[in-house]
C-alpha cells in the first residue's frame, strides 16, 4: 500500500498538508512544529498497548509525510503532480529508524520542565492575562475559569479572586454576580470534583515514579506527556493545544533558533554503510575462524 493510500486509510485524506493542519506555502519550523505535535499522539511509546499497532502505522506515515515535506524536491513533485517519493519502505523494520530520527529532532519534555514552567507561569503576567480572558470567556463562571488556567487548584481560589476582584474595581471587566454571589452548593460541588482530581493525580503520579524506579532510561524515555500534564492537574485547561504549544516551544525544540531539520537521506546512507562494514567484519572473522559460508544457489 502507498503513503498516499496510507495516509487516507489512517488520516481520511490524502492531502499531507490537511493531515499536519497547514497551508501549502508553510515554512519548515511549522511543519516542524506541527508534525512534532502530531507524531506526539501517536508516538508508539506513548500510547495503550491496545493501540500501539495502529499509532505505529500512523507514526510511520507522519515521519514520510514529515521527510517529503521538508525535501525541496520531494515536495516539489508532490505540489506538483501529487506524487509521493515512495522509494522508502514502510515496513516494521523501518520503525526503528522513524523513532531513532525522531528523537534526534524533539527533546523531550520532562516532569521537571513542567515544574519549571509552572513556576514561571504562577503569578506571572501571563497567567494574569489568561485569568481575565477565562472570566469574560466564562461570564464570570469560576468553574470556566479553572478550566481554562493552568496549574489551578482549589486552593489558588483566594488568590484569583483577590485579582479579579481589583480588575473589576479598577474597571477593567464587569462585574458578573455568578462570581461575586457564588452558590455555596455549586463550590462544594467543585470543591469535591478536584480533590477526587487530586487523588487522579497521586496515583499517575505514583504509577510514573515506579517506572522510574524499575528504569530511569526506559522511564524517561516513554513518559508520556500526557500523563506528565495529568499528574501537574493542567488536564483542565480545555484549550490543551494552548498548553501543548507554549511547552513545545520552551522545551520542545519549537524555538526560532532555526535548529536544522535531520537529513533522512543521509541517515539512511550512513544506517547502510554501517550494516555492510558490520557484514564485512563477520566475513573476516569468519575467515579467520576457518568457517567460510557460502552462498546457495
């Protein structure tokens, strides 16, 4: 089967640019940007094991769809004619190679750059700046609000009501009795949905530190980023692209520092030389030994 016929089997379609969510005349670092984000979904070290088989064909047909697009030939003649270069093998064997380009283009996120950020982002002009877009957004609805903020607990309510209260004396949003006249039986009710959050959040946790402790390679290399954001309690912030976007672009390799994008051709070059050096050696040795296999007809 083609990547074309691939990518509509998996992706609906066979326009790549719709598959990565761009335009055609994109630049390289947004489809750097937007295969990063993509193949992060179906990244096969970061899926169930229920859907690892289908997330590897998908993570495959991105890496090809990624290697075409950011090829000035390749993707000429796919602007052009609609053609993709398939000289590749999609094969399981060539997963190993898709994964290995694929951490040598995106750092990954840690726990700790999580911690970091939310260290800068707590208090910070930005955070201020969400937190009055949630409260117009949210018509003043504290629920919306926390839904909407990341890193929000129960426990900030003081604080971002302490700063709402002096956005709406000093006249920059109105004032919205939902949130200055809040039934006390609709806190309780939230109130007990975030420590049921909490607990959620020990047991992820928990479930990421024993990983860790069997194998800190194996842990940090298959630590999901989702499970990371979950057990940070950023898993309400509905707008999780928003979220997603300002990680990447701290930590994950999306800054404008024009990092070079990986050379697929001549990875693939230096994989094969490499195997026919190793082939080379093990003749010698088999020579050396007095074992000579030959070849059957």
């Amino acid at each position: 089967m083609s990547t074309l016929e691939l990518c509509e089997k998996y992706f609906e379609t066979r326009d790549v640019y719709k598959i990565l969510g761009l335009a055609k005349d994109a630049e390289e670092k947004e489809i750097k940007k937007a295969y990063h984000k993509l193949s992060l979904l179906v990244h096969p070290d970061r899926v169930p094991e229920a859907q690892k088989e289908e997330s590897t064909e998908k993570f495959k047909v991105l890496s090809k769809i990624y290697q075409v697009l950011t090829d000035n030939q390749k993707r000429a003649l796919y602007d052009e004619q609609g053609v993709l270069d398939d000289d590749d093998e999609m094969s399981s064997d060539k997963l190993n190679t898709w994964l290995e380009l694929w951490s040598k283009i995106f750092k990954p996120i840690s726990e700790e750059d999580i911690s970091n950020y939310e260290k800068e982002y707590v208090g910070s002009e930005l955070e201020r700046t969400d937190l009055k877009k949630a409260y117009l957004g949210g018509k003043g609805c504290i629920n919306h609000i926390m839904s909407h903020v990341p890193f929000m607990g129960v426990e900030d309510e003081p604080r971002f009501k302490e700063m709402i209260s002096k956005m709406i004396a000093a006249g920059e949003v109105p004032e919205y009795k939902i949130f200055t006249e809040e039934p006390a039986a609709k806190r309780n009710k939230r109130h007990k949905k975030y420590a049921r959050e909490e607990r959620e959040s020990k047991v992820i946790k928990e479930r990421i530190e024993r990983r860790r402790e069997k194998d800190d390679e194996a842990a940090e290399s298959s630590a999901n980023l989702e499970e990371l954001i979950l057990s940070r309690r950023c898993n309400r912030e509905s707008n999780y692209n928003s979220l997603m976007d300002r990680l990447l672009k701290k930590y994950g390799g999306d800054s404008d520092d024009n990092s070079p994008t990986v050379d697929f051709s001549s990875f693939d070059k230096k994989k094969k030389l490499k195997k026919k050096k190793q082939e080379k050696k093990e003749k010698i040795n088999s020579v050396k030994s007095g074992r000579i296999n030959k070849s059957r007809s």
